[in-house]
C-alpha cells in the first residue's frame, strides 16, 4: 500500500479521523487505477483496461466499506 498523503502518526488508530484519511487514501487509489484504465482504453489494451477498472472497484468497495464505520466511531467519540 502507499504510504499516506499526510503524516498521520499523531492520529489514534480506530478514530473518526484516521478512518477519514484511510478512505481518503483508497479513494486516491480509485481516482490513480480510474485514470489509467482511460489510458488503457485509449491504447486499446483490453487487459489493461480489466485489470485497471478491477482494481478501482475493489478500492472504491474498501473505501465504502471503511466509511460504513464512521458512524460507530463517531458514537464511541461521544
């Protein structure tokens, strides 16, 4: 995985805001495979373009996923 956009060290693990900024990082990741899979579809490059188009989606499925326990974080924070 790549390292994060920001310095995160000082935020607590489980926290509504590490949780933020690790689906921030995989919705990064959708936008990187999202791009290159127009590229492959400009190339032609069929298998390019699947193994691109996967990639997003299983990085978009781990940010949704990530974002569905906000909402328990934001009560354990209360």
């Amino acid at each position: 995985m790549n390292a994060p956009l920001r310095n995160t060290d000082h935020i607590a693990h489980g926290s509504t805001e590490m949780l933020r900024e690790c689906a921030a990082e995989c919705l990064n990741m959708v936008s990187f495979y999202a791009a290159l899979a127009t590229d492959y579809a400009a190339i032609p490059d069929d298998a390019g373009l699947n193994y691109a188009t996967r990639q997003a989606v299983a990085a978009m499925r781990q940010a949704v996923g990530i974002l569905a326990m906000l909402p328990a974080a934001k009560e354990d924070d209360r």
